[in-house]
C-alpha cells in the first residue's frame, strides 16, 4: 500500500448500500418493458442507466433509449427509505478528514439521484462527478479522468474504489490503482471501507 494522491470513491454498492432501491427499481421498468428479468439482472449495477437499457433492448433508437432511461430514473428517484451508508463508511471518511486526502464520489447515477442517495446516507463529497459530467460513463475512463482533472491530481496518483467490472474497468482504463469489494479482482481487495481506512492510516504514518 502506497500513498495516494487522491480516493474516488464509487457510489452505490461501495459508498451507499442502495442495492435493494436499485434492484427494484430496475426490475419494476424491466415488467414494464416486457424484459424479462433474468435478461436485466446481470446489468443493473455500475452502467449508465442509457447502457444498461441498450444492452437489454438493442432496438432501441437514441431516442427511445433516452425515453427508457428517464422513466427508469423516475422509478429510483423517490425510492430511498432502505439507502444507508455502507459498512465502514464512516470510518473511512473520518480517516480521510484526519489525512487531509482529497476524494471524490465517481458515480453513474444522475446529479439528482446521487444527491438524494448520499443525502439519505448522509454523505456530503467535497466533489462529486455524475454521469452527467462526460460524455462516456463507465466501462469508459472519462468519469474518473474527469474526478483527476478537478482535483489537479494525475490519474495514476489515484486510488479508484469499486464494487462492479464496469466501474473496475473504468479505473484501470483511468491508469488507477483500483481497490475492490465483494470479491471483484482488484488491485487491492477489500472486505470492507474499514479495511481501506486501516490500509490508508498505515500507507499515512
């Protein structure tokens, strides 16, 4: 464990537990849509909501898929009551206050919906990138060059943190270090955020 320059930290699934809203969600448009639901399960976390819906209805014009995309949203955006900050959240962001080590929340929700979600968890990021802010979301490296470029950091100065292969993908294509939850083959593999809050303490002294 090295010393970093900045954390940017993924959203839901690494920051926020808001699985079960984004579960929902994504299964509620998917009957809507007529998908079945074994065909969205496997990408309903970590893609743009405009990727996901293309994967899954490649018929699709551009504008029916932003037309899908904004109902789906809709479905997510005032479903909040089970959003919590993940296990070892708080430690984490104690941890980074006491290192002063900038960070960043890298998320490929919309700015509306990242806020009331880290709202509900109550988390403020000192910077926050939404897949409104570059022109390709995740698998792509804009988000996280993006997060480098605002905080005057180089990207391979920077730990990513990430629970899904897109996000994953995203920051190894950034030139990251990627450290990973729930069993993702990263750079570093986390049990929880207090794992990377002890890691980064250390990689501190």
């Amino acid at each position: 464990m090295r010393r970093f320059a900045a954390v940017l930290l993924d959203m839901d699934g690494t920051l926020v537990d808001s699985d079960a809203a984004v579960e929902r969600a994504w299964l509620a448009w998917a009957a809507e849509a007529g998908v079945a639901a074994d065909q969205i399960i496997p990408h309903m976390h970590g893609n743009p909501a405009s990727t996901t819906i293309r994967a899954v209805q490649p018929h699709l014009d551009p504008a029916g898929v932003r037309r899908a995309a904004a109902r789906q949203l809709e479905l997510q955006y005032g479903d909040l009551d089970d959003v919590v900050p993940i296990a070892g959240a708080a430690r984490l962001l104690v941890t980074l206050k006491e290192l002063d080590l900038p960070w960043a929340v890298v998320t490929s929700a919309d700015r509306r919906l990242a806020l009331a979600r880290l709202g509900a968890a109550g988390i403020d990021p000192p910077l926050l990138v939404t897949v409104e802010d570059t022109p390709r979301g995740k698998p792509a490296p804009d988000p996280y060059l993006e997060a480098a470029a605002r905080l005057g950091v180089p990207p391979g100065d920077c730990l990513v943190v990430e629970d899904s292969q897109p996000g994953l993908d995203a920051g190894r294509a950034a030139g990251a270090t990627v450290a990973t939850l729930r069993g993702l083959d990263g750079d570093l593999r986390l049990g929880d955020l207090g794992d990377l809050a002890d890691l980064l303490t250390t990689a501190g002294q």
